[in-house]
C-alpha cells in the first residue's frame, strides 16, 4: 500500500521518514523534528513534532503507539495510546510523551520517539436492541476470567 507523506518544513529534511526497523516490524519508527532539545521533567507530559503530514485512504486509520524500549528503559510512553490520526486529518503528527521516570528525560532532533501503524477499519452502524445474545462470560468482567 503506498500512502502519501509530506514533509513540512525543509529544515528537517535529513530526518528519516518513518521507517519499519526489521523486515517483520508492524510499527514504523518515527523521529523528532526539533530545532532545540525537549525536557521532559518526571512526572509531566511533552508534545513532540515530527515534521509530517500524511494523506490516509478512508477505512484506514495510522495508529501512534509507544516503543517498548523507551518504556522498559526510561519510562517513556506515548499518551492516548495508541493514539489515532485519522483519514482525514492533514495537519502535523504530533506525538504526546510522558515521562513516568523518577528522571527528567531528554528528548533530541532525530531521536525515534514511537512508532505508527497502519490499520483498516470498518464504520458500523448501532442496532438497538432490548437484550443481547447470552454467552458463557455474560457480563462478567474486571478480572472475572482469572489473572
């Protein structure tokens, strides 16, 4: 599937596109495109540019999730995760950082920050009903199934 990319400002030309990291890679890694590096003290949340713009097809939705190594090592995560860019939207991805480390965290031009995937869906529309089919689980939840 090819899907149209645009970069927004020239200045940051040099930094990758997004791009798979192994050939069984689901997610693409995508980087900061910052003129100065960004603090992300412990505890508080950044909003990271990246420097693009894409052009989704309808049905499809390009999904911005965290990388795993930033949070195994660094307590890094991405915000509403996975985060949702829309088919329609044009304007920049931005990427919501958090840092939940006892440690500021920095953040510098170039450095791979999350990682986006791809996904289609399907719009449905709501049937209301008086009751739903029964299931074995019915409304347990929460833990009902076990640990």
């Amino acid at each position: 599937m090819n899907i149209e990319i645009k970069r927004i400002n020239s200045e940051f030309n040099h930094l990758p596109l997004p791009t798979y990291a192994t050939n069984g890679s689901s997610g693409m890694d995508i980087v900061a495109a910052i003129n100065d590096n960004i603090i992300i003290p412990s505890g508080k949340i950044a909003l990271i540019p990246t420097n693009i713009s894409i052009a989704l097809p309808e049905g499809y939705e390009c999904q911005v999730r965290s990388r795993s190594g930033l949070a195994a090592k660094n307590g890094i995560f991405c915000l509403n995760s996975p985060g949702t860019i829309d088919s329609d939207y044009r304007g920049e991805v931005k990427v919501i950082l958090a840092n939940f480390s006892d440690s500021d965290f920095e953040i510098k031009s170039g450095d791979r920050i999350a990682q986006l995937v791809i996904a289609s869906y399907q719009k449905i529309t709501w049937n209301e009903v008086k009751n739903l089919s029964c299931t074995e689980r019915a409304d347990g939840g929460f833990g009902s199934t076990g640990i």
